[in-house]
C-alpha cells in the first residue's frame, strides 16, 4: 500500500514505540480540531495496514455554545467513515467548582475517566489522544517556569500505560498541511485563543521565538534524553524502596539512618513513591519538610502535608502515614 511521507511518519512512530498490536480496538479521542481529525484520518488509513479495529470518543464538555453541534459533526463524521462513536456529555464548569480545581484539571480528569470506562469495557483497547510535538514542547516550557524537577521535564510520553500519542513526532504545522490537503474541515474551538489559559498563554506569547529557532525538534531532544535519565532514576529508586519500605496498612516505614545516607535525590523520589497514591498536588516544600525531620532528628515533630498525609520520626524510623481517616 502506497501511502504519503506524513502518513508513513506516524506509522514509523506507532511502530517504534509498539503503540497498537494487531486485533487491538483503539478508540480516538476525537474532539473535531485538527490534530484529532488529522489523527482519525490517518489511522483509518493505517487500521488495515497493522490489522487493528477502530471507534471514536467524544466528550462535550458543555461549556461553549458550540458544543453540542461539535458533539453532532462528529457523530456524523464517524457514521460517514462507518466507525463507531462513543459520546459523553457533562458539565464540566460545575464540576470543576465543586472539586475546586481548575476548568483545565477539570476537563483532563473527565475525559480520561471516560477514556479508562471505555478500556474497561474493552479489553484489548487503547486510546490514542492526538498530542504533538508541538504540545511536548509547550508541557516542557510549563514545567520549565513552574521550577519542575526532572520528571516534569520528559515532555509528554508517547506511550503512558493504555494511552498513545501517535502524533507525538509530528508538528502542529505538519498536521495542519495534511489536514488542508484532504480537504478536511475541523471545528474552531475559540477558547484555544484565550490567553487567560496557561497553556494558551504559552502557545501564544513564548513559543513563537522558539519555534523560529528550531525550538520544537530542539526541546523534543532534550525531553528525550531527560526521560531516559528519569526512567533509570525511578528505576534505582524503586529498588532501593524495595530494601527500605516497611509497610503497615497505611503508614509506610524506613530507617532513618539508611534514608539520610542517601543522595538528596533519590530521598526525594523514595517520598514522592511513599506517597504516590495522593490524590493532592505535594510540592518540593513538602518533600523537604520530611527530609528536614529526619535530617536534623526531630523526633515526635510531624511534617503536615496535603490530602491528610502525615510524617514524624520516631525510634529511628520516619512513619508516613498515608491516608486520613475521619470519623462516620
């Protein structure tokens, strides 16, 4: 089968990082935009290439007027391609203000519960969500300025369990160009132009220059090489917790001393993996006030950390408690 330099390019990357095998239903995160249209097209052409079936996802996250016809044009869409379209509908503003969090945290822990629902129904399934490397990038500068450590500077993963990205590899001009060739016509999301979002912001005002400096292949490198490091240092870090840890329900142990002789480093990993599992966003001041605990001995003081999670440093152990329990 003759196929064009970009679909062959996104073939070579779902092969590289082994992101479908044959028989596998991959469901496309399809919002209508450019990427994800671009994505359904090319994996439409791709399905019979490595044997995999194909259906179709869409949250309508009710927040814009257009919502609704974008759920529309895409079931009309997929029942024109003859795939199978799973939608959702759900007001994702009022669920981000009872969860206090942002619209954007909002929308992403949304859409992937959908996601994961789906891949429980289907067990030989992936998602494949139409991230590029343009959107690694912009992940990199936003760690970058956040004063991320080196697990925030990966980029995004091309593969992160049951999730792909098979355009990971592709620019967002490149999928641009593809989409104008095939005479596709996506839909306008207008909130992607509003600066008040962050990663709008840094689209928008940062990129440019850098783009123009070959900013995207060059950052796409370094995120590289970085993962590489980050997955060798999780790596060491699981097999020292492996010596350390000492688990009683929910309150994980480790010897005081053993912890101390440690690198600052790999102390730092070991107690984000102590407390993996919260459900809070644990900042490096956090990490830091155990480390100063059992760093300068203080024993019975307790180190407050969010979510309900508790440390202190007793008879030479430091005792992390990882959950709350409240009182029926």
């Amino acid at each position: 089968m003759k196929m064009d330099k970009f679909t062959n390019g996104v073939l070579k990357t779902i092969d590289k990082y082994q992101m479908i095998k044959p028989g596998q239903m991959v469901i496309v995160a399809l919002s209508g935009g450019y990427d994800s249209l671009c994505m359904l097209y090319i994996l439409n052409e791709l399905k019979n290439v490595r044997k995999f079936s194909l259906c179709a996802a869409h949250l309508n996250h009710s927040y814009r007027p257009e919502a609704d016809s974008d759920e529309e044009f895409v079931k009309n869409l997929c029942k024109s391609l003859g795939i199978e379209a799973y939608t959702r509908k759900v007001d994702v503003l009022q669920y981000s203000k009872e969860r206090k969090i942002s619209f954007e945290t909002a929308g992403r822990e949304v859409r992937y519960a959908f996601f994961e629902e789906l891949m429980e129904k289907m067990p030989r399934s992936v998602t494949a969500t139409a991230h590029n490397a343009n959107d690694s990038a912009e992940s990199f500068i936003m760690h970058l300025l956040r004063g991320s450590g080196l697990s925030g500077l990966v980029g995004i993963r091309p593969v992160r369990g049951r999730i792909i990205r098979p355009l990971i590899e592709t620019t967002r001009g490149e999928i641009e160009k593809y989409c104008k060739e095939k005479g596709l016509t996506p839909r306008i999301d207008k909130t992607n132009f509003d600066d008040d979002y962050t990663r709008n912001d840094i689209r928008h005002n940062v990129m440019p220059p850098l783009i123009e400096r070959g900013g995207i292949k060059a950052i796409a490198r370094a995120a590289r090489l970085l993962s590489q490091e980050d997955e060798f240092l999780s790596e060491y870090t699981g097999s020292v917790a492996k010596k350390l840890f000492k688990h009683d329900n929910d309150i994980v142990s480790i010897d005081a001393k053993a912890f101390n002789d440690l690198p600052l480093a790999i102390r730092r990993r070991l107690l984000r993996l102590a407390i993996e599992n919260s459900k809070k966003e644990i900042s490096l001041t956090h990490i830091d006030s155990i480390i100063s605990i059992a760093e300068k001995g203080y024993g019975g003081k307790h180190a407050k950390l969010p979510g309900g999670i508790t440390a202190c440093l007793e008879k030479g152990k430091i005792n992390i408690k990882t959950r709350c329990h409240t009182n029926d």
